[in-house]
C-alpha cells in the first residue's frame, strides 16, 4: 500500500479555526502559526484534505507538502518494478 507523509504548515488564521483542525500537530508563534505531521492512505485523499482545509480556514493560508512517497515493489515475469506516486505536488497558495 502507498502511503504519503506530509507536513501542514498553517498561517494567518484566528485560534477559534486552529482549534478546529481536523490533526493534532503543534502551534507557532512567529511566520507560521500551525504545524502537523499528517499521513495519508493515497493522493485523492490527500485530495479530500486539501478541500476540507480550504472550507475551514476559509481560503489558501496553508501549505500541504509531501516529504515522503511510499512505493510498492512488485516482481513481474523476473523483473522488479516499483511504482511511486509521481503526479503528488505540494499545495501552493
């Protein structure tokens, strides 16, 4: 199974909406106010994430970026192959 690590970097929000993530990670004070470790399953629900995030803090003052691709290596007719996630890129506002 694929699995992607990634870490949300928050900023610009009140406290009431920092509350209110859907992660446990930690609060800043300085550039950023919010940060988190977060692991998902695959990229639609990384996806999923992105559009529940926007909903909350009501607009783009977040980055969601990848740090770690798991691949799954597979044996075919004697040749191995390994299959990443190719097409996952870091949230950008």
């Amino acid at each position: 199974m694929r699995t992607i690590e990634a870490i949300l970097l928050v900023w610009g929000v009140r406290d009431e909406v920092l509350e209110k993530l859907p992660v446990s990670g930690y609060w800043l004070y300085g550039e950023y106010d919010f940060i988190a470790r977060v692991d998902f399953a695959s990229e639609f629900e990384m996806e999923e994430f992105e559009k529940t995030l926007r909903k909350l803090i009501n607009g783009n003052t977040f980055k969601l970026m990848p740090v770690k691709l798991s691949a799954i290596k597979t044996e075919v007719n004697g040749k191995e192959t390994i299959a990443l996630l190719e097409s996952v890129k870091a949230s950008a506002p």
